[in-house]
C-alpha cells in the first residue's frame, strides 16, 4: 500500500493536495486536504467542491493575518 500526494493549488500558505491510497496500481481510497500555517492540523475532505471552498476561505484568512504572511514569505 503507497500513499501519492498531489499539490492540486498553493497560495499565502495554504495548500490543497489531493491524498490517494495505491495498492498494486488502483486508487483504493483518496480524500483532499487542506493546510495551512495558521491552523495546526490539516483539514480532511472526501468532497472535492467543499475542500475548495474550504482552500479559497483560508486563503483570505492567511492573506489578512501578518504572521501567516511573514511565515509564508520566509518559505515555511
């Protein structure tokens, strides 16, 4: 069993990956995820429409807060 990781969209901090369960070349389970340098775990999504608009929201959160912006301008 492999977990693929796939960077979907990246801005202010804020990453949307989408996770995937290989075994023996077939997707077995995925879901999407959302991270960010203001929240301290990543938020799960099985539904794609609700992870993006889960991404575009922390988006404009981080881009408000300064620290997440300095954080994400240092390359963290």
């Amino acid at each position: 069993m492999a977990i693929r990781r796939t960077l979907l969209t990246s801005s202010a901090g804020v990453k949307l990956m989408l996770v995937e369960t290989v075994e023996r070349d077939r997707v077995t389970d995925s879901h999407f995820r959302v991270s960010t340098l203001r929240l301290g775990q990543p938020r799960i999504f099985a539904d794609r429409a609700l992870a993006e608009e889960a991404y575009a929201r922390e988006v404009i959160a981080s881009e408000k807060d300064p620290v997440a912006m300095q954080m994400a301008a240092a390359g963290h």
